[in-house]
C-alpha cells in the first residue's frame, strides 16, 4: 500500500503509526505518552496539544547521551512534564525519546517495561515497514509490465520479478476494478477517494493473499491464479459484496476474456520454452481486455462486472475515439436542441431494449402509442435516418450511443444479451 503520511526523521515511522504506538503504550500504563524524534521535537502524544513542541528535557537527554532523564516537577524543562524520558537506540546511536508523563519515582520502576514495550513496537514496525516498501516495489514492478509489452522480453526485467516472488511464467486472469466514489459534498468526498482505494486494496488484497495487485491511475488490478469465467465471476462479485459491506460503495470490475481450459493448462504445463514468453504476452493482452471491460462497466447502466468476451457491439463503441464519437453524434443531430435530443435517446434506448414493440416502449416511456409514432417520425424528420429500417436504426443508436458517452447519460451499452435483429443489421 502507499504510505499515506511522512515518515518521521531516522525513526522511520509514519506519523500514523507513531501516533498508534503511544496510544498502545498509553493504554497499559494509564498515562500520558509522548514520541520525541532525534531533534527532542514531540512527533507523537496522546495529548495533541503536545504535537510539534520541542521537548527540553528529550533534547537534554538526547545531547548528553544519558540512559534515562527523570523530571520532578512540570517545567522543569521546556515544554516538560514531570515523568521519565527514555532513549530510542538504533544501531547504536540515539534516533529518537519515549516519554511517559506521571510521577517519577512510579514512572522509574516501569522504565525497563516501558523500553522493552517500545524495542518490540518498532520492531513491528520496522517489519511491517520492510513488508510495505517491498509491496510499493511490487506494486511498481507490476505497473512496468502493464504498460508495456516490450518490458516482458527482457531478461533483467524477468529476473527482477524472481527477485521479488512474481514467476512471469505463470498463467494469470486479471480483473480491473475502481470504486464508485460520489462527489464532493456527498457521502465521501473526492478528497478521500485515493485513501479509500487503498484501504479497499489492502482489505481485498488480505483475501485473496494468491493474487497479485497493482493501482493504476483511479483504478487497481488484480492478478488471479488461472481459472475459469464463471470462477473469476464468484471472485468479483465477492469483492463487490466486502467493498459494499465495508465502505458502503460499488466496485466495478471488467475481466479479461481469455479462460483457460483445463486442456490447455495442462499443456502449457509441459516446459516448452516458449511458455514464458506465451504467458508474458497472454499476461498483457488480459490487462488490456480487463481495462476495456472495466471502461465499459463504468459507462454501462447498473456499473456491476462486464467480462470481455461478452463485450461484443460495446468493444467497438469503446474503440472508437472520443472525438469521432462527437463529429459523429454532431453530424446525425445537428441543429436539434439538447433536450429534444436526450429524448429521441431514451426512444432509441428503448426501441432496441424492447425488441421494436412499439406498445412496449411507450408503456416504459409512460406514452400513447400514437405519441410515440409521432415522435419517431418527427425525429426523422429532424435527422433524415428512419428508427424503423435496419439501417436507420443502426446510424440512430451509434448517435444516441455516442452522444450519451460524451455527455455522461451511461446508456445501456449491448451485450450477448442485444436484441438478435440489431446485430444482424452489421
């Protein structure tokens, strides 16, 4: 996970988990704690108050390499208070102060507890410091082999990933997932979307501990061991139910669409030399399935899971770029207002989800079916295409489509599911 504060001086400590750390040793000795760095400035208390002052009496002892400096009465020092003081030793050198604010001569009777308890709280988390460095190395690496094809063929790019546990000869199914975040002013503010993502990585990533995870830009991506679509569909909509449960938000998740059959495990399971290549290569086409399917979730009505292989018509809606999209849907309703084109949208939207059944749709659309014939030749009259013909419909939808993309509509796109009539007009 990426570290969410600084880091304090030669501690090497976050400000959040120094803060942690005397919370912890607050609560068994029922006093004040305070967490000096090597200048004697307070980085850490259980009194806030405290935070950033200069701690004359953690400076003293710091300059004057004493075992343990006790104070007898409240300013005594600057900014002190009675209690004892404690060196926190790396190496053999001095990097920072644990105090412990209350009567002297109890404070001195814990003093070898209280050093005992802090050696093992920083050794904690200097391991777990060591574990979030290798995850952030980890993190990047797989970044690297995302971005580009040409990084897999290299052999000192192989042997960094051995190096850090990743076998690029293993077989791999990726899902992209991002968070629903509302905005600003909602429930959680646009401000703390990066926060929540990685305390959704490091929740998802505790239970699914074979996979491999890496963010990308607002989204993150997970490398799953081989398995089938229907697996890796339990997979995902299992990870929509934890996110929901524990952020109170919607995961969207696009998977690849290479399944791997046991056949064809068990040949690629033979050693050939070209399985690393084979696989590395399989590996990127699947980042780059799963993050199409991932962009068409998000603009898909429900934003649920989209796999790729069931893509179909919304594979090449989301090929097409962003400015042919606009020239197009400019082209096809050129001088029409905005609000009458966002109606002939929701008729478009309709007449193919409802099979052309003119009494379906103005039932969805709460109409009279003469009304909504009027419309549909109004609307021929205004773009000169025909809902009603094969070739008309396909020019409207494409519009509608295309239009409601660039304005943020989130139309149905279609999938397998597609009325058969609309595919067979290609």
């Amino acid at each position: 996970m990426k570290q969410t504060s600084s880091t304090c001086g030669q501690l090497n400590i976050s400000r959040e988990n120094a803060l942690e750390l005397v919370r912890q040793l607050s609560d068994v000795l029922q006093n004040n704690v305070n967490l000096m760095d090597a200048e004697g400035v307070i980085i850490a208390s259980t009194n806030p108050q405290r935070i950033g002052q200069l701690h004359g009496g953690a400076k003293y002892l710091l300059e004057h390499d004493i075992e343990m400096l006790t104070i007898e009465q409240d300013g005594q020092f600057i900014n002190s208070q009675k209690g004892i003081n404690l060196p926190i030793t790396k190496n053999g050198k001095n990097v920072g102060v644990i105090g412990v604010t209350g009567e002297s001569k109890e404070m001195v009777r814990y003093a070898h507890v209280i050093w005992k308890m802090m050696e093992i709280l920083l050794r904690e988390n200097d391991i777990a410091e060591q574990a979030r460095i290798q995850e952030h190395i980890r993190n990047r690496y797989i970044g690297r082999l995302m971005s580009s094809p040409h990084n897999i063929s290299s052999p000192e790019f192989i042997r960094e990933g051995a190096s850090i546990g990743i076998n690029l000869a293993q077989y791999r199914r990726v899902l992209a997932c991002a968070l629903l975040v509302p905005l600003s002013g909602e429930a959680h503010p646009q401000a703390g979307h990066d926060d929540l993502i990685e305390k959704a990585m490091e929740m998802l990533s505790r239970q699914w501990q074979s996979a491999l995870m890496a963010r990308v830009g607002q989204s993150f991506i997970f490398l799953m061991p081989s398995m089938r679509n229907s697996e890796l569909l339990a997979v995902a909509e299992e990870m929509q139910g934890l996110v929901q449960k524990r952020f109170d938000l919607s995961l969207v998740v696009g998977i690849d669409g290479t399944e791997t059959t046991a056949a064809k495990l068990e040949a690629r399971a033979c050693g050939c030399d070209k399985k690393l290549s084979a696989a590395s290569s399989s590996l990127y086409e699947s980042y780059r399935q799963a993050s199409r399917a991932l962009d068409a979730a998000l603009r898909s009505e429900g934003h649920g899971i989209v796999l790729y292989s069931d893509m179909d018509i919304g594979l090449f809606v989301h090929s097409v770029d962003d400015a042919i999209k606009k020239e197009y849907a400019d082209l096809i309703f050129s001088n029409i207002a905005e609000e009458k084109i966002q109606e002939y949208s929701m008729i478009i939207d309709q007449y193919f989800i409802n099979d052309r059944s003119i009494e379906k749709i103005a039932q969805k659309l709460f109409m009279h079916k003469n009304t909504l014939q009027y419309k549909i030749k109004n609307m021929q009259k205004e773009t000169g295409y025909d809902l009603r013909t094969a070739h008309g419909g396909v020019v409207l939808y494409f519009a509608m489509l295309f239009h409601s993309l660039r304005t943020g509509r989130n139309p149905r796109l279609p999938s397998k599911s597609a009325p058969d009539d609309f595919k067979s007009c290609f």
